[in-house]
C-alpha cells in the first residue's frame, strides 16, 4: 500500500471536496481519498506508488490545481 499527499488550491467547499475526491478516486489502484479543505491537503491511498502526473491531471479534471 502506498500513500500520497498533494496540496490542491482552490478548493472552497463540499461540492469542491467532492470532484477531487471522485476525480482522484477514479486513478487505477486508489483504494481512499482523504481531503482537508481548510489546508487544502489531498491524502491518496493506493494500491501502488502513483504517477504525480496522473494525480495532477485528476484534480485539474475536476477543475483544480495541484500545488508544485
């Protein structure tokens, strides 16, 4: 098991919360999205070490940014 965190910006509220954690969530191998809205922490667990790229792309599919 692998686990990921990420700061994504922009997130403001529960409809915000819940793209990224559907977004995330749909990567192959995601076993668990955790998001902390006031940081802004995205926390990934997964079956195996995932590609930041792939972890970046989900979250602008849902309409936000990953913090490099």
């Amino acid at each position: 098991m692998a686990r990921t965190t990420v700061t994504v910006e922009g997130m403001t509220c529960g409809h915000c919360v819940a793209a990224v954690k559907q977004e995330v969530g749909a990567l192959p191998g995601v076993t668990a999205v955790e998001v902390d809205l006031p940081t802004g922490a995205v926390t990934i667990d997964s079956t195996a070490d995932l590609a930041p790229d792939a972890v970046a792309a989900a979250v602008d599919e849902a309409g936000y940014a990953v913090v490099p």
